[in-house]
C-alpha cells in the first residue's frame, strides 16, 4: 500500500514538473509577426522560436551558432535537401528546424514546442525571461556581440561580408556605423579577401515584386508620402549594401599595371556606407512616426540587378551604379521634396534636404571629382581605361532612358 502511494506520488510529482516545464513564449498572432523570435533563459541561455511560414510550423532552438557564436535569429530561413534550415548570417552554416543537425556535422540542442488554445509553449527546464524583460539581456548582448566581433573579424574583407550576410536593416545599421568608427581609429588594418553574397540578405519577411509593380503616387496623400518615404529607405538600404559589396568583391582588384587599389578606396566606401546607413535610419524613424515601420509595404530589388550585371568589372561597377543611378536619383529629388513641402509635410521635407545635401556632396566629392576632373588618387590607376568606362556609362544611360528612374 505504501509503495504504491509513494509511485503514485511520483508520478504526480513528474506530471507537476512536466508541465512547468511548458512555458508560454506568446501567441500565435504575436509570434508569427516575425520570423525569428529570440528569449533569454534565466540561466543565462539563448532560445530562439522560428516561424515556417510554408509549414506553419514553429520550432525552436538554440539562438547562437555553434560554429562561433553567430546570432542565428538574425539568419535567413532555407531549404536544404529538402528540409528547411536556418542558416547562420557569419558563415552560412544550416541547421535543420526540426533536430538542429547541420551539414557542417555540428549538431544545434533544439526544444519541443506545442500550440495550445493559441498560444505558443516550449520545453525548457530553465525559466524563460518574457520578451520585455529580456530588453536589457538583448542589449547586453550587443555590446558583447560587439566584443565578439573583434575576435571573429579582423580583416575589412571580414567586415563587409558579414553586414551583406546581415538580413535585419537595423542590425545592418549598426554594424555599419561601428565599423566605420573602427576603421577611422585605425583599428582594422588589413583589407583581406572574401567572397561576398550573390545578392544581400533581407528579412523573409519582406514582401518583395517586380520593379515596375509598385506605385509611388505623387504624395497627395499621407499614404502615397508613407509609400515613398519606404521606397526611399529601400534604396538607402540597398546603397548600404552597394557600398559593402564595392569594398568586398574588388578588394584584390589590381590595375594593368599591377597596382592595388588605395586605401583611400575603402575610406571612401566606408564613409558612403556610413551616410546611407544614416539615411535609412532617418527614413525609417520618420515612417514609424507616420504610424508605419520599414517592411509593412511592398519592395522591389531592381537597384541590384545592376550591380549583379557589374559585378565582374569594377569600372562597369562606378560607371553604372554610382554615376548613372546616383545621379539619376539626384535628379527626380527636389520634386519629390517640393512635393512634400506642397502637402505642408515639413517635417519629412527636412529629412529629404538632409539626405539630398549628403548625396550631392559625396557625389560631387568622390564621383565626379574622381572620375571626371581626377582629383581623387584612386581613380589615377583607373584612368587609363577611361574610353571603356565612358562607354558603360554611356551605354547605361541609352538603356535606361525609357526607364522610371531609380532614385539613390
Ligand atoms: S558563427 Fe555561425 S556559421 Fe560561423
Ligand atoms: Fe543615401
């Protein structure tokens, strides 16, 4: 009798701890905003919950990479082999949703989870810190991650590829303005190599078309205004990209001659980065302040479709997407700008001046002084095919005559 009481008492007592074991991370509606949701555990552990949206599957795993401690949240959700993966935004390696094992051979622990009543529960023996709480955690874990990415990247090569490699815009932000001021204190010394991404990463999310599909409108309205302050802030995102890729993919380009590129290249890249970095933040806090957010309307990539067309020729490269868009860009500005200020939206309007201001310095600073009146040293090594690179820029310009105009 006793014996029986004391199993059934343990039993009951498993039962009690299984289910505290379940903890609740949220609702369903909640979580499925965002691909990737990423808790902290009391002990100190990182979980993440990943949104499938094919399956519409959750699942759960551990968020830093076992590789070398790449966010994994912040990495790109893939098919491989017919099992969808997560693949580390560092060094691309895939772990599979459902048992975490990678092709790599490293093995990521992953937890079960269950949706009841809708919500969204996880298997975790160590209790979850709710998402609010944890606030604090995520950004102490930047300022680690920071400490991180000393160790993990040391080249400029390194740099460039891991921020192509980043899908969040905001983390793209921030990478960029904290490897602008090391550069500047001199704290990166080499250049490197590396073979960047076809094409950058975004979030899944992103609801991407085809270039000609979506409509700007004359900013009329405060929705047309919000549709084209988020056009803006994706081709400032894709200009923070277009920097990183000039620096990554021609880092070891050589002249006929055989001279390498100049520092004062990369300075350059590094600072136009920089700028647009600014400006898509500045873009993006506007639409928040509009009651909107970057990602809520539809985009397009038709900015890199050049830059793959460029992507073997560094002359083609300048000649094509920094002469031809930027100052296409340039030229549809202010109307934008006396647009807005025609709908008495003051406000965005000095947010456009800012940006115009930027872009026409920069542009006349380093493009049009460096390729046209050669006052820039890095263009000297450049100059000798200067015919070809006339005839990508006029042949750029024929083409897109017809075209909307891509705004930079
Ligand atoms: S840190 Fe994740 S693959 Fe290297
Ligand atoms: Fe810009």
């Amino acid at each position: 009798m006793e014996e029986h009481f004391e199993r059934d008492l343990v039993s009951a007592l498993k039962d009690v701890v299984e289910q505290t074991n379940w903890q609740l991370l949220g609702s369903v509606d909640f979580l499925k905003q965002k691909i990737c949701n990423r808790f902290s555990t009391e002990d100190g552990e990182d979980v993440m919950v990943v949104f499938h949206k094919e399956k519409n599957k959750f699942y759960a795993m551990d968020a830093t990479c076992p590789h070398e401690g790449g966010p994994l949240d912040l990495g790109d959700i893939e098919d491989v082999d017919g099992h969808p993966c997560i693949v580390c935004p560092w060094h691309d390696f895939d772990f599979r949703l459902d048992n975490g094992k990678s092709t790599s051979g490293l093995q990521q622990p992953t937890y079960d989870v269950q949706v009841t009543d809708g919500n969204v529960y996880v298997y975790e023996t160590s209790t979850i810190i709710g998402l609010e709480v944890q606030k604090e955690k995520i950004d102490a874990a930047c300022s680690s991650l920071d400490k991180t990415e000393d160790v993990l990247a040391d080249s400029l090569c390194d740099w460039a590829n891991k921020i192509l490699r980043t899908a969040d815009p905001e983390e793209k932000v921030r990478l960029t303005h904290a490897v602008e001021e090391k550069w500047n204190a001199g704290e990166i010394e080499r250049i490197g190599l590396c073979s960047p991404p076809d094409q950058p990463h975004r979030l899944t999310d992103l609801n991407v078309v085809a270039p000609g599909k979506i409509k700007r409108g004359k900013a009329g309205t405060l929705a047309s205004r919000i549709q084209i302050l988020h056009s803006l802030a994706n081709i400032e995102q894709w200009a923070i990209d277009l920097s990183w890729d000039i620096i990554a993919r021609f880092s070891s380009f050589v002249t006929e001659h055989g001279a390498a590129l100049p520092q004062d290249f990369f300075s350059d890249f590094i600072r136009v980065a920089g700028e647009e970095a600014k400006h898509y933040k500045m873009l993006s806090t506007r639409l928040q302040e509009l009651s909107s957010h970057f990602g809520a309307l539809q985009v397009h990539n038709g900015l890199w479709q050049s830059a793959s067309e460029t992507k073997d020729s560094l002359l083609a490269r300048l000649a094509v997407v920094h002469m031809v868009h930027e100052a296409r860009g340039l030229d549809v500005h202010p109307k934008t700008q006396e647009r807005f200020r025609h709908q008495g939206d003051e406000e965005s309007v000095r947010l456009l001046e800012v940006i115009y201001k930027d872009e026409i310095t920069l542009f006349f600073q380093i493009f049009v002084n460096g390729m046209y009146c050669g006052k820039v040293d890095w263009y000297i090594p450049l100059m000798k095919p200067k015919d070809e690179l006339m005839k990508h820029t006029r042949k750029t310009q024929e083409k897109t005559e017809n075209n909307t105009a891509t705004n930079t």
